[in-house]
C-alpha cells in the first residue's frame, strides 16, 4: 500500500492520459479533477461516488443513481482489491477513472448476474472524505453530536461556494446525521435550528442543480418538523412546478407567501405558477379535443379511460401477497393486485419474484427475506434488493435490466406499485410504494400494480424512524411472499383509489384466493 500511494512507482502508459503502477501493472487511473491535502490511510473510512461500467460502456452500478454515497473502511478486504489499491492513490475531492485488470476486480468467478467472470472493470470514483474510526454516534454526548454536526454544515457551506454539489449534499447529509434520533426533549433549541438548516440547505443544493424529487422529499422533511417553515414551503413548491405539479406548487407557495408576505421572489413564483398552471390546462384541452377528433374521423370505437390514469380493477389480474414484518412485531399481509392488463411483463416479473419460480441453485430470484432499505414519509418506501439489500442489487427475471414496458398509469395516489430504477430502461427487482401522489414520477417509472389489501399495514411502516440515506432504523422485512389463487375469499380494499377510477367499475364482486 505504501508504494502504490508514492507517485513515483507510477508511469504514463497512454496518451488518454492513463498512468500505471509498476509494482501492481493490474490498476490503471486517470486523474479527472485533482484533489488537495493528503491521501488516506489504511483502516479509515473513505466516502466515495461512483460509477461502474464493463469495458464495453455497460453500467452495472452508480452511486449517484442513488443519491447516496459509498462507504468502507479501506485496506480491509471489504471491497475489490482494485478498489482498496485505488482509492488509496487518491486524496479528498479528487476525482478519476480507474481500470482493474480481473483478478484486482471479481475474478474468475465475476459477479452474476452483473459482471462475467474474469472481466476488468472501469470505474470513476471521485473521494469525498476520509476519517479514523469514529466514537458511536449514540455514545457521544450531546455537545459532540452538535460539534460534529456544525463542523460538517460549516463544511458543507464552503463547497455549495465552491460550486461543489455533491459534496456540499454529503456534508449536509453526514451532519444532519448526528442530529438523528434524538428525542425532542433530549434536543435543545440549538440542535434543532441545526438540523433543520442542515436540511434545508440540503434543499437549496439538490434545487441549484435541478435535482427537483430530491428537492420535495427532503423539503418534505423539514415541512415534517416545521409545516410553517417559509423556505422549504417555497423551494418544495418551486420544485413541484418545475415538475408541473402546479396544485400542490400553488399550494405550497401560497402559504410561503401569507408566512413572509413582503417577500417578492415568492410572488412572482406563485404568479407564474398560476398563469403556467393555466396555459397547461388549455394545451390538455387542446390536445385532447385533438385526439377525440381523429378518433371521430376514422370511426374508431370509443376509448374508456379511468378518470385520474388508474385502471379500474379488473378480477382476472393476477394477485400476490407480501407478509412483512415490522421490528419484532407479528408479521401482516398485504396483497396486491398486478396491472397485467397494463403492465404484462413487468406484472410478471413481480408475479415470479413473489413465488420465487424462477429461481435455480446458482441464482436466487425471490423477494422471500427480503428488506424494504429506504422509507420516505410522505413519499414512498423502497424494497426488492435480495442480493445486497441496500439499494444497489436485485435482478429481473429477464435478466440483469429490462426496459421500460410503458407510463400508462400515473402516480396518482398512495398505495401503487412502481419500478425503482437507474435511468431509462434500467428495471430490476427493486420496487417502490407510494405513499401520496407523486406526479414528478410520471414518465419515469412504470405503474404496474396497487395495494388491495393491507394498506393500514403499509401506512404504520411510514411511522418508522430513519436514518442516513432514509434507512429504517427497524428491519422491516419480507418473511414470505407468493401468489393468490381462487380458493380463499377476500374483498378488496379499494376506497383510496374510488377518486381515481370509473365509478361503474367499482362495484365488485368478492375474490377468492388462497396463498398458492
């Protein structure tokens, strides 16, 4: 390790820029942007961002698709070796391109269904901190946590002047970190003024950068702690207008307007708000007049929609069951009801990985054990990982990726089905649950089934505290999954969605069905 960090056992070996190290010739790098101090040490912990792509330019995993960065403690083995030699080569801020000859990435072995065995690998990493072993965050004391947390906010300043954005997100996140978990009465005013700058700061980084879901679900945070909060009432609603959620931005700027009333920036922003709320409802008129007209020359029948974009229920798709449970409490069953008339493939993807059918000795492919890694009150929770469990595993049954079927059906209410995804044409296993509308999504993430049952269960799941990266700080875990089939009687639960779908469609007749 000592050698790889001296610059002198490196040498130029391409006129890309590449240069390579003597002593291990399996490493190549690229400097990207240069970094300042120094480099870190072996048994500290780094924080990385990432991207991983085959040779080929197949990207495999990314860190930013997350939005959450990377951390291990390097030297130890827990990562490629290529990675440990890498990153030690590095100091903060820097950024750069490695290639890991195979045996300095997955081997022989490689890493199904991902990675192939005895492939390189490219990765661009760029370093955003480093540090010794830290004190538990739940055995500091009071004025250390909030230290700790402003020195990282001070931190977080100094690159957002930078124009550093993600690591001014990081600094922000890591701060806002050691303020977690603390019970109101334990938290004095101070931390609290703290927390919450931590992040709405947050807000104004994601907001500059156009970020603007993540701007709502962490502006959604602070509206949690604070609803009167005038800031995140006006950056959520600014974002959702970017997103042509124009109610909920006139709502949101609205109060922001009526809590700082001589602030003129939040005027103009609803005004303009409105008026392209208003040009947005004539352009839909327009060219849904269109549609109908052309319908009518060709005589085409008439196409039956359900108001709000849900399709109405339809008996004849298939259903599947979730027990999950929650900390230690008793497992609960949720069911849902998949849009195979909609979404075929991607219904049948989640069908097989809830029975599990298609799995073999070398793979599994079964949500069974699973954890949902990510809640987000008022936005969604986020399962399916049954590789990593953390957000960047999981596989389809089509494969690694497949692409996206359609958008059909909207984000229109709490309690529907949708892909989690990298970018377009990236669907794995990994799902998500809405947990309120969420239009922003549109276009973006298939719709592909709802909860018809059990949805008090999920609602209870929102209530749970989080962490960093919006970990619930209980597992909350899949025990068995599987299919319904026509034996064992249920009525489905479809009041949450009546506003949504074709009142002559919600009179339903009782489904039988009976774990499979």
């Amino acid at each position: 390790y000592r050698s790889i960090q001296s610059r002198k056992f490196w040498k130029m070996i391409s006129e890309e820029g590449y240069i390579q190290s003597e002593e291990h010739p399996q490493i190549k790098k690229k400097v990207l942007k240069e970094g300042t101090g120094s480099s870190p040490s072996v048994n500290q912990t780094v924080v990385v961002h990432y991207t991983g792509k085959l040779l080929d330019g197949t990207q495999f995993d990314s860190s930013r698709d997350r939005a959450s960065p990377f951390k291990f403690q390097i030297g130890l083995g827990q990562v490629i070796k290529g990675w440990d030699c890498g990153v030690l080569t590095m100091k903060r801020n820097e950024k750069a391109e490695f290639i890991f000859a195979s045996d300095f990435a997955y081997g022989e072995k490689g890493s199904p269904p991902n990675i192939p065995a005895n492939a390189s690998l490219y990765f661009e990493i760029e370093l955003l901190d480093f540090y010794d072993k830290r004190k538990p965050i739940h055995d500091m004391s009071m004025e250390e946590r909030y230290e700790a947390a402003l020195a990282y906010k001070n931190s977080g300043n100094e690159h957002f002047k930078s124009k550093q954005a993600e690591q001014a997100v990081y600094n922000y996140s890591e701060g806002s970190n050691f303020l977690d978990g603390i019970f109101d009465g334990e938290m004095s005013e101070n931390m609290k003024k703290l927390k919450l700058t931590l992040l709405v700061n947050t807000c104004v980084v994601q907001n500059s950068v156009q970020n603007w879901a993540e701007t709502i679900s962490v502006a959604t945070k602070v509206l949690n702690i604070d609803e009167k909060h005038p800031k995140a009432r006006y950056l959520r609603g600014l974002a959702y207008s970017k997103t042509k959620m124009f109610s909920e931005s006139i709502e949101d700027l609205q109060i922001a307007s009526e809590l700082v009333p001589d602030d003129a920036r939040i005027k103009q922003e609803l005004l303009r708000s409105k008026k392209a709320f208003t040009e947005f409802k004539k352009k839909e008129k327009s060219a849904f007049q269109g549609f109908f007209d052309k319908q009518s020359l060709y005589e085409e029948k008439e196409i039956v929609r359900a108001p709000g974009g849900l399709p109405a229920y339809d008996e004849n798709n298939p259903k599947v069951f979730m027990d999950i449970k929650k900390g230690n409490d008793e497992p609960k069953r949720v069911i849902f009801e998949l849009f195979k008339n909609k979404t075929p493939k991607t219904a049948e993807n989640f069908r097989c990985l809830c029975t599990g059918e298609k799995s073999t000795e070398e793979q599994k492919l079964h949500y069974k054990h699973s954890t949902f890694h990510r809640i987000i009150k008022g936005f969604m929770m986020q399962g399916g990982d049954f590789t990593n469990h953390n957000g960047t595993g999981g596989c389809s049954i089509y494969g690694n990726k497949f692409e996206d079927e359609n958008f059909l059906v909207g984000h229109k209410t709490k309690g529907l089905l949708s892909m989690a995804n990298a970018g377009p044409n990236t669907n794995g296993s990994q799902f998500f649950l809405t947990y309120a509308e969420t239009p922003h999504l549109d276009g973006k993430h298939c719709v592909f089934g709802r909860v018809i049952k059990g949805m008090d269960h999920i609602l209870e799941i929102e209530q749970i505290e989080t962490e960093a990266q919006d970990k619930p700080k209980e597992f909350v875990t899949i025990t068995d999954c599987g299919e319904i089939s026509p034996d064992e009687e249920i009525l489905p639960e479809l009041d949450i969605y009546k506003p949504h779908m074709d009142a002559e469609q919600l009179l339903m007749k009782k489904t039988k069905c009976v774990k499979k």
